[in-house]
C-alpha cells in the first residue's frame, strides 16, 4: 500500500498540543515589519498552516495584512516567504536587560 506524502505526514508529535488554553492576546499583537517572529503552528486551525519544517524557526516580518503576515525565514542558504495567520507566529521576546 502506497505511504499518504501530504503536508502533515509524520506531524504528529508537532502538530498536537495538550490541553492548550490559550486567551486571544496572541491575535491582538501589532506585528511591524522587520520584527522577528517564531514560527509556532497552532494544531487547532489548518488554514494558512505553514509547514512543518518551519516550526519553531525565526523568522522577520516582510509584509502585515489585516490576517494575515508575510514572514521571510531563512533555511539554509535560501530565503523561504510564509504567508500565515496571526495564530501560527508569537512575537520573540527581546533580551532583558540585566541590572
């Protein structure tokens, strides 16, 4: 029997997230562009899901539409453009300052 060669062919372990609550604070961020992003798939909505070679990757915001955002990762030598939703990116934390 042939293997299923789909997106999320052998995603298991990443696309699945116990117990997640999680409010909408994540949707009411306002992303510019040049900010750095990590690339976090949300399991519990599949439109705009980007790969799963992605995940976890850091990625800088090229474009902000009213959904959606264009984010430029590098992987390896080449420059890969994502189009995702809000949902699928978390801002990255800028480095505390010690005291």
């Amino acid at each position: 029997m042939p293997r299923s060669h789909g997106t999320r062919r052998k995603a298991r372990s990443i696309l699945t997230k116990d117990n997640v609550v999680r409010g909408i604070s994540y949707l009411l961020h306002d992303y510019k562009v040049g900010e750095k992003v990590i690339i976090d798939v949300d399991p519990r909505e599949h439109d705009t899901t980007p790969h799963r070679r992605f995940h976890g990757r850091i990625g800088v915001v090229q474009r902000v539409n009213k959904r959606t955002l264009k984010v430029s990762v590098m992987f390896g030598s080449k420059e890969k453009i994502l189009q995702t939703r809000l949902n699928h990116v978390k801002p990255m934390a800028a480095p505390e300052a010690s005291a």
